[in-house]
C-alpha cells in the first residue's frame, strides 16, 4: 500500500475514505482523500491507486476466516 498518502491522513478520515470505498461512492472517497491530505495536494493517480489497495483491503478483510 502505499503509506505514504494514507499515512497523511488521520484515522478519522481514513475510516471515512473505507466507508465510502465500502459503499461504492469511489468518487466521494477521492475527494475526501484530496481535500484532507495537506498540501502538497495529492494526484488523482495517487489517489485511485489508493482506492483500489483500500477496495482490495476491504474485500480481504470481509471474507477472512474467523470475522
């Protein structure tokens, strides 16, 4: 994953951006993940790479054993 831009950002926002992930609103997460970074402003590629490792994370994270 890359740590860098989630690392930016806080644990509130970070559940915020998996809420979203999880509800299929990619743009909305997008858009939380720009204006909350800090500066220098993330790029929108940085931004979808992050989406798909959260997406990934998340859908791992649903159909683990034991959860």
């Amino acid at each position: 994953m890359d740590e860098g831009l989630w690392s930016r950002l806080s644990a509130e926002t970070r559940a915020e951006v998996d809420r979203h992930v999880a509800a299929g609103r990619t743009v909305r997460a997008i858009v939380v993940m720009r204006e909350r970074a800090g500066l220098p402003q993330p790029e929108l590629r940085d931004c979808v790479d992050l989406l798909a490792q959260r997406f990934t994370a998340l859908r791992e994270h649903a159909t683990a054993p034991g959860d």
